[in-house]
C-alpha cells in the first residue's frame, strides 16, 4: 500500500512538474498555481516518504535545487507572458538571482565549518574537557539547510503570483523583501558561527590531550575493528565483545577505524577511540597494550598488525562452519581462539599455514542470555525462527537457503499452525536481486498470513506500545553516548562515564523486550530487522530454529532447542554432516521441504525428539564445557597471552649486565 501511494505521489510530482510549462506558455494562473503548489507538497512528501526515489532522481541530475529552479523560471515566463509591469519583472529576476547567489554563499560557509570541525580523531568515555571546543551550530541553520534555504523562495513566488492576479504591486513587494530579508539573516548567522569554528582546536592539541588521557588510564587490550563499509550491519561484530571486554581483569580499550561506527556502538564505559588515518593511529599512547583482539578480517589490519611488542589475536565474530571461519588469513595472527574443540579441527584443512598450538579454545562468553531448553515454556502455537544467512561475497560463499528454498519453506510453514519469527542476516540482498526479491516475498507471505489471522487487533496493541518503545529506545541510544552530532560534538561530550549506567542499560532493554513480545501476542508471524529485539532474544522465543550454514546455528546449540539446517543441494545426509559440524545435532530439511511435517514434530506434543542426545553431546564440542565458564576461559587467555608479551618485552639478563 505504502509503496502503491509512492508511486502515486511520484507521477504526481511529474505531471504538475509536465503542466507548469504549459500553464506558463498557455498562459494559465490559476492552474500554474495548482501545478506549482503540487510541486512544492509532493516534493517535500516524497523526501520523507520515499528518498531512495528522490536519490534515483539526483542521479539522474534532477536535484532538488534544479527543480526549484525550474519552477522559477517557469513562473518568469508566466509572468511574461501575462504582461507583468516591466519593473515586477526586473525586481523579480534581481531577487531570485539574489536568493540562488545567497545559497551558493551559505553552502560554501557551512562547508567551511564541516570541514573545521573534522577532527583526526574521535573519542567516548574519555574526559576530554581540557578541549575548549566550540558546540555545533543550531540545528535550525546546520542541518537539512538547502530544503530549509530553497523554500525561503516561497514569499517571493506568492507576492509575484498575487501580482499577476491582482494587478497591485505590493504582495510582490512584501513577498520580494521576505525572501531576500530571511536569506541574508540566514547567511549573517552562519558567519557568525563560522568565527566560532574557527577556534577550534588544532591537530597537536587534540592529539596531546588524547595521548594524556591515554596515558593515565594505560589500556592493556585493546578491540581494534574495521570495516570497507561500517554500518549497523557491520558493527554487531563489535558490540558482541563489549560485555566481555568489560569484565576483563586487564584495562581494555576499542579502537576503531571509521567515523561511521559511532552511530552504532552500543553502551560501554570502555575507552573509544576512532582512527581514520593509519598514520594517526601511530600517533597514539597505545605502549602499555599487550594483547591486541581483531573480530573480522579487514585490510586496515594491517596497521595494527605491524605493533610488534604486542600479541594479536584473531576471535571473530561467531564460529560457523563458513570458509571465512578458517581462513588462511588468519596465520598473520600470533594466535586464533575459538568457542570449543569445532573450531580447531576446523582449522585442520589449513594445517600447513595454522600451527595448532596456535589455537586456543576459550567458548563463547555472549551466550549467557540463552535460555536453556528445560527452561522454555512453549505457547500456544509453535514458534518457527526463520534466520538465514545472507548470499556472501561470493557464489563459492553462498550457503543462504532464502534464494533456493526460502519462499517455499514460509508457505509450507504458514501450513503447519505455527508462528512464524523470521530474522533474516542485516546483509540479505546487498549482493544478490534475487535474495532481496526472496525477502520480499517472504515479508509478503507472513502479512498476508496476519491479516488472515486477524491482525487488526494486534496491530492496535502493537501502535499502543511504540510510545513506550521510542522512549526506551531514545534512552538507551542516549545511555550509548549516541549524540548525534559530528566528530567536534562527540569530543566535546566525551567524559569518563558513570559504570553504574549498566544497570540501567540492562533493565531498560528488558523491558523493551518484554513489551514488543506482549504486544505481538501469542500468534502473530513477526519480520525482525532493527537491532532490537537482538537475536539472542529471538532465540529465548523460538521453540525451533531453521537457519543455514552460519554462526548463528552455533549459537543455538547453547539452548538445547531442536534447529533444522537446510540442505538446498539436496546432499546426502551422511555426506551434510561430514561436511558441517553443526549438522550433527540438526534435523536436516531438503529443498522441496517434504520433511518439514515430520521435523515439526519435535516441538509438538508429544515432542518427538530424536536428535536431543546428539545436540547435548555437539553442544561441547562446538562452544566447549561448560565449566570453567566461557567469560573466565576468555579472560584467562587474555591474561596468558598479555603476560607472555609481557615476558618477551622484558630485557635479557644479559642485555642488564651489559
């Protein structure tokens, strides 16, 4: 429906666009007036309804300054042709020009300022106080200024057009003033605001303060992320370490690469600091660090690679049974810890380039929100979580079950009396047309099926509680010192922060969780694509997991819960477990789906389960015992390895004498 009015509204921005020149060459006032007022509206509704459109449109060179440059000049020419006094006329060309030159001049000023205030670097949860920097400019003049800027031309337009309907010169008059006046108050406040930043603190200064800061806190481990293109789909590799850093004996710090991850870093009282330039981050006061943890693989490494006194340690972000999970890449690393004894025999197939006294099992410390199986009470329906994968970098990579067989398994299950959560990886579609049109269908099918089930009232439910959630949300993102601002705001708000906000954090999102759930009732099919509710949450509702090759399967298996892999080749069964490890505790479901009545069976009465010794049994195997617990295995490796650094730091008894 939504995309259905889009399309309306755009052919409707086209055809009064069409009619303006019409109007203007017929001449039509009333109707320029029509088109005209059509234009303004549906340009602005379609900026916030649908600006992938408005993108496509600016590609194209059909950018929002030109189209209001059309319909200037559209109006000169109405103007003309109706006989407008000669003087209206050349008052109006001289006021347009004035306005259009004024933006020019206010673009160039603004900038000027964004490009003062790009720091080197960024920082949170640093005291950083001691930086007199200036604050951002008024959101009223920084942000979204040429939409603000470009409809100032509205007093100008009205006068010229009463003008033309009334014959008498003073609306022009009034509305040529107004357009002019509002454009040069605009203009005067930003230089005025320009002064300001141009007292911002140099390079050197911030990078001595930084290093001070640095230096008093003496990080010992530092998180060090980076990635080609950071969004929210990038930076959950991230935010899984954060509760396992804080728990660390060692001081931890995160490093990380690109400006963009600030918007989507999760609460932490951690030390941040973002390093864009590699020659930047050789600048900082990072000599205490000893053991340095990498969860992705990324080119810019490298530049944290060449710090010899330190360790590197490659963890990941998740053990699957994927290539990218034992890479060869990863012989660059002094050492690679995985969840349990699946991961280095995983790394068997590279034997020759990983040594295997090199790998270190160490469990994975953010599964302790699971719920274990004996704890699940199940609902009145079944509920079915759907999570693939996504299609890969590459079709070697490919194992998302959503293109083969995704649209076939939701309408087998929307069969079967179940409830349907379907989570799909943040990535589906950025490579592959046909995993974006398999999503669509997908999103589609489970609609449908809530209205057939009477979704009416469940939607109220839903609309009665996003109040609530928008309230913990923004509390939440204000808790992660997401502010929202540029680099010189996130400097000037960074302070030490308060540790006992943890709790706060942590009552907050369960409370999100609990009432998003109790709002969607007991059947209602849910499509989850924001980071709330998280996965793990997603697993604590579902009663079965369907998923593909991927690291969320491993993280199921700490639940006990049955899970089906699905076998879109269609492979042997015997040949799909000896080619994955987490297959050995799956049910295993074939392209065409037939075995999906009997795998249901598993989480209806009376529960028959066949697989369950076989999941408790790859349980350990795959995330390893469950005593000592994970977070203590991992915070053990930490200190082994930082003492080892350590050690070999430490000069030779030889080198003392001499």
């Amino acid at each position: 429906m939504r995309g259905a009015t889009d399309l309306l509204l755009a052919a409707l921005l086209g055809a009064a666009f069409a009619a303006l020149p019409v109007c203007a060459l017929l001449p039509s006032l009333w109707g320029f007036a029509a088109a005209s007022a059509v234009t303004y509206a549906a340009d602005e509704v379609l900026h916030a309804r649908a600006p992938e459109f408005v993108r496509r449109l600016a590609t194209l060179q059909l950018t929002r300054p030109l189209r209001f440059a059309v319909r200037t000049v559209m109006l000169l020419a109405l103007a003309s042709r109706l006989d407008a006094p000669d003087a209206v006329l050349v008052a109006a060309l001289a006021v347009f020009s004035a306005h259009f030159a004024m933006m020019m001049l206010f673009t160039a000023v603004h900038h000027a300022i964004r490009r003062r205030r790009v720091l080197p670097l960024v920082v949170r949860n640093l005291d950083m106080s001691e930086l007199a920097v200036p604050a951002q400019p008024p959101a009223l003049l920084y942000r979204r200024f040429l939409r603000k800027l470009l409809h100032l031309d509205l007093p100008a337009h009205a006068g010229l057009l009463a003008v033309l309907a009334a014959g008498s010169s003073r609306p022009a008059e009034a509305g040529f003033a107004l357009t002019v006046g509002l454009t040069a108050v605009a203009v005067l406040a930003l230089l005025g605001q320009y002064r300001r930043a141009r007292r911002m603190p140099e390079r050197d200064e911030v990078f001595a303060a930084v290093n001070r800061q640095l230096a008093a806190y003496r990080p010992e481990v530092a998180l060090y992320f980076s990635f080609a293109s950071v969004s929210r789909d990038f930076m959950y590799q991230v935010n899984m370490w954060i509760e396992t850093l804080e728990q660390l004996d060692l001081r931890p710090v995160i490093i990380l690469r690109e400006r963009a991850s600030y918007r989507y870093l999760s609460r932490t009282w951690i030390p941040v600091v973002c390093v864009p330039k590699a020659d930047d981050l050789a600048e900082l006061e990072l000599s205490g660090v000893r053991v340095v943890l990498y969860p992705g693989n990324a080119g810019k490494n490298v530049h944290m690679l060449r710090v010899a006194e330190a360790k590197h340690v490659f963890i990941g972000h998740g053990d699957s049974d994927k290539l990218a999970s034992s890479n060869r890449v990863s012989k660059v690393y002094d050492e690679i810890w995985v969840a349990g004894r699946a991961g280095r025999d995983r790394y068997q197939r590279v034997r020759h380039a990983i040594s295997d006294s090199a790998i270190v099992e160490v469990g994975r410390p953010q599964l302790s929100p699971i719920r274990l199986h004996q704890d699940h009470t199940p609902g009145p329906l079944p509920v079915v979580l759907y999570a693939p994968t996504w299609e890969g970098w590459s079709d070697d990579d490919c194992h998302t079950s959503l293109i083969p067989m995704g649209v076939t398994l939701i309408e087998r299950l929307l069969t079967q009396n179940v409830r349907v959560v379907y989570k799909p990886h943040p990535l589906t579609g950025k490579r592959s047309a046909e995993a974006a049109a398999a999503d669509r269908a997908i999103r589609d099918l489970l609609r449908a099926d809530n209205e057939r089930r009477g979704a009416a009232e469940a939607e109220a439910a839903v609309a009665a509680a996003k109040p609530r959630l928008r309230e913990i949300q923004a509390r939440l993102d204000e808790l992660a010192g997401r502010h929202g601002g540029d680099d010189a705001t996130q400097l000037r708000e960074a302070h030490v922060p308060d540790r006992a906000a943890a709790a706060e954090w942590q009552e907050l999102r369960a409370e999100w969780h609990r009432i998003f759930w109790e709002s969607r009732g007991p059947l209602r099919h849910n499509v989850i694509l924001k980071q709330l509710p998280s996965l793990y949450d997603c697993f604590n509702q579902a009663d079965i997991l369907i998923s593909d090759v991927s690291s969320v399967v491993a993280d199921f298996v700490a639940s006990l819960k049955p899970y089906v892999l699905t076998n879109a080749r269609d492979l042997p069964d015997e040949e799909f477990r000896a080619a994955y490890t987490t297959a050995g505790g799956a049910y295993l479901l074939d392209r065409a789906c037939t075995r999906l009545p009997d795998i249901l069976d598993a989480v209806r009465p009376p529960y028959a389960d066949p697989m369950a010794p076989a999941r408790r049994t790859l349980k350990e195997y795959v995330l390893g015992p469950d005593l000592p617990p994970s977070p203590v295995r991992f915070n053990a490796a930490v200190n082994a390895l930082a003492a080892k650094a350590e050690a070999e730091r430490a000069p030779a008894p030889t080198d003392l004498v001499a």
